[in-house]
C-alpha cells in the first residue's frame, strides 16, 4: 500500500534530537529523507555514548529509514551538489547554529525565487527574531527557559524530565507544521517558510501550570513523582515495598476509592477531603491514611481492589519492563530495522493504522548512501572520488 509521503523529497541538515525527531516521522510516513552530514564526524548526537552495540541511543532512535549523504556544504563543489538535490526536495528542514543556515544562503527568502514549490522548517532555540535569537539552546536549558523546572523535581530541588522533552516539543511542532505546509501547498503551489522555536514548542505545554498561576496566584508546587494539583494521584507504597501509582479524577471515583479500596465509608464523607481541593490541602494527612490502608496488602492486592471499583492505576516500571510490557507485545508493536551492526528492535510508530504500512528502514552508517546520490544526481565515479581527495564529502 502507498503511504502518505510517498514521493516526497526532504532534504535536512541537521543534528541532535529536534530536527532529526521530527524527519524521522517524515519517513514513516514514506518520504525519502536525506541527511546532509560533515565528513568524518557527523551529527553529532553519533559520539553521544555507545550504548546501542557502539551506537548512540538519540542517534538510533531519531535517524531511521533516513539516507546518509556527507558534505562540507562551505565547499564550492559540495553546494552544487546540495543546490542539485533542492531542485528535485519538497522540504529542506534545518536546526544549525542561530544564523548558519542564512549564511549558507538556505534561508526560504534566498531559495522560494527559484525554488517555489519548497517548503523550508527552521528548528531554533528561541526563533528568529526577539533578543534571544542568537542564543545557543538545548534540551535542558528550554526546559529552565520555559519554567519547567520550576514545577518539576521535589520540594527541595528542581529535576529536569528524564527524556529530551523541549527537542521532542519542538520536533513534533515541527513535523505537524511540516504536514500542514504540504496541504497548503497542495491548494496553492506555494512552500512555505516554518519557523519553530524550542521556547515556544515548551511554553505551549506549559499552558496548564501557567494558566493556574494566571495574574500572579501561587503556582504548582514540585510534588515528586504525584501530581500537584490534583490529589491522590501519585504513587503510594504497599506492604510489599512496591510502589503502586493510582489516580483520582472527581468525586465518583473518590467515593468509590473509600468504599472499595480503602474499607472506609466514613472517610468518603469526611469534611478534610469533600473536595479535590480540600484533599489536595489536606494530603499529607490524607496521604498518611492512604499508607496506612495499604501496608497490610500487598502490591497485587491494591491493583485488584483498585481494578475492581475502576480506580486507574499502573506499575512504576523500569526501562527493562518497558521493554518487555505485555501490552506493547500483544499489540505487535515491535519489530526490527537494520543498522550497520545488524539488526535492532524498534517500535512502530504510534497511530496504529490500516490504510499503509509505516517505513521501518535501517539507520545509516555515516555517508552510507554519498556515493549512490551522487551517481543519481549525475556525477561521475572519478569526479566523486576526486571530491573525496579534496574533503568536499
């Protein structure tokens, strides 16, 4: 079956997580991507760490069903080999240094004359105008920049999200405006200029906590690993010494939690906890009486009580049970794609559909795929050698 990009070029220069996140999901969905890298290094997110077999977990995770082609773009012959790919790109994606992409003369006002139909994403920090434009940002920075550390960690100390959660913001912005752009071109013919910011990308998802501090009210406190506004709705200990993380969501469910979970009608009509707000001012009281209920169960015993009144709950998983979850498995959600060191479990991409099957190439070795775009593109194999003498790939 066709998939949705198929026929769609996008050409990226990229490196870290944002732009090569976002990318990645283009060629899911069939378009073909190719990864302009420097010669003899890389993105750079390749020398992150060697976990993955001696490759990088970012880098394996982000670069799939990509093809690598090595330039040093300042080169006059490798700009006319970059100049000869936008001639046959739909998209040109970008997340270099502030600045860099226009000086190379890749800005959507140097390339839309003459190439009309292009549609240019510039991934950036903080965008391309404002005091902050010049500013270098990655993931953790955005993630203090944005506030989110102020609401994330404990009490006494803030904690950063223990993914990358500003690239992964900002290359979902990206890929969503990238598909929107190729929409609107379908109705005018016309590219379009992208301009993401990784502040803006975050700020967005800060929406609730800075809407609950709206004109200067008290904003979430940091509550660990519970949720701060809403309570109980965190994890809390069993008998057992296993942790149990459950969730109430209104009043039904916090009645039902007393009669059925806790064996404690009376608490259901207790005045501390006769609102979530009142129960949120009253937690550690409430959390202490919650303690209490579970030491004399085991884990498994509060996760039948919970299931048997409908309470939502999970387990406090490890990275190894992510990978062996059973719900991930029964869903067929794995498969393998190849690397240069052999094959490597993946997971399909999330939006289980029935109308294509998702691209699940391998990862590319560094300028696996230079030789072959060349002779594409029309070069001959004595001048492609002759480039490589000189550095340009």
């Amino acid at each position: 079956m066709s998939r949705p990009l198929d026929g769609i070029t996008v050409i990226t220069l990229e490196h870290a997580i944002a732009a090569p996140f976002c990318t990645r999901q283009l060629a899911d969905l069939g378009a073909r991507v190719i990864k302009i890298e420097r010669p003899g290094t890389g993105d750079f997110a390749r020398a992150y760490d060697e976990r993955v077999r001696g490759m990088a977990s970012h880098f394996v995770w982000t670069n799939r069903s990509k093809e690598s082609l090595t330039l040093d773009v300042k080169q006059p012959e490798a700009r006319k080999v970059l100049e000869k790919l936008l001639e046959g790109a739909d998209v040109l994606v970008q997340n270099l240094a502030p600045g860099a992409a226009a000086r190379l003369g890749l800005s959507f006002e140097a390339l839309h004359e003459k190439h009309p139909g292009l549609i240019v994403c510039d991934i950036s920090g903080y965008g391309d105008d404002g005091p902050y434009r010049d500013k270098k940002a990655y993931d953790l920075l955005i993630q203090s920049e944005s506030g989110f550390l102020s609401v994330t960690g404990t009490k006494d100390e803030p904690s950063k999200a223990g993914c990358s959660i500003a690239d992964i913001a900002a290359g979902m912005y990206a890929y969503s405006s990238i598909l929107s752009a190729l929409i609107q071109r379908g109705k005018t013919g016309l590219g379009s200029r992208i301009d993401v910011s990784m502040l803006e990308s975050m700020v967005e998802w800060m929406s609730f906590p800075m809407y609950y501090a709206f004109e200067g009210a008290t904003p979430p406190p940091r509550a660990g690993a519970a949720h701060a506004t809403i309570y109980p709705y965190g994890p809390f200990p069993a008998g057992d010494g296993v942790s149990v993380m459950l969730g109430l969501q209104n009043e039904r469910e916090w009645v039902a939690f007393c009669k059925g979970v806790l064996l404690d009608a009376e608490l259901a009509v207790d005045e501390r906890f006769s609102s979530n707000s009142r129960r949120v001012a009253n937690r550690d009281e409430l959390g202490a009486l919650i303690r209490e209920a579970f030491s004399s169960l085991t884990s498994e015993e509060v996760v039948q009580r919970l299931e048997e009144v409908q309470i939502a709950n999970a387990r406090v998983n490890d990275m190894q049970a992510v990978w062996n979850h059973p719900q991930l498995q029964a869903r067929n959600r794995w498969t393998e794609v190849p690397t240069p060191v052999g094959p490597i479990p993946a997971l399909l991409p999330p939006g289980r559909t029935d109308a294509y099957e998702p691209r699940m190439d391998g990862v590319p070795g560094l300028g696996q795929h230079t030789d072959a775009i060349l002779r594409e593109l029309g070069w001959s194999n004595e001048a492609i050698e002759a480039m490589r003498g000189e550095g340009a790939i």
